[in-house]
C-alpha cells in the first residue's frame, strides 16, 4: 500500500495533509475521479479551473482531475 494525498487547487492549492493508503496509481486516479463527482453534487457550479491534484508519498504528482468540466 501507498500514501496518496488529495489536493485542492483553484490558483492557490489547498494541501491534504491526512493522506490515503491506497493500493495503485489507478486506485487514487479512480478515487480522485469520486471526489470531483462529490464537488460537483454539493456545489453543482463553481470555479472553472478547480482541479484535484493526486501527489504520492514521495512527493511526485500523479493526475489532475479537473472538478468542473468546460
């Protein structure tokens, strides 16, 4: 298992600092994908360039997921 952390970015980027053990890069990609779905029920519209940005234990970025899709 791997620590991957979840960060927040709209200009300025919100750190995760709890992290998630997860299994993969595909498993932290998917659970990515969840939480912009999450965002994106509780606040149907919001800024056009919020991003979720998956970074592993050893600090290397993994994918960005864009929250509000153009």
């Amino acid at each position: 298992m791997r620590m991957y952390y979840f960060d927040i970015k709209d200009g300025v980027p919100v750190r995760d600092g709890a992290g998630l053990e997860l299994v993969s890069d595909g498993a932290a990609i998917a659970h990515s994908k969840r939480l912009a779905d999450q965002v994106r029920k509780e606040k149907p519209v919001g800024n056009p360039d919020l991003r979720i940005i998956v970074v592993d234990e050893s600090g290397r970025e993994v994918y960005r997921e864009l929250v509000y899709r153009r």
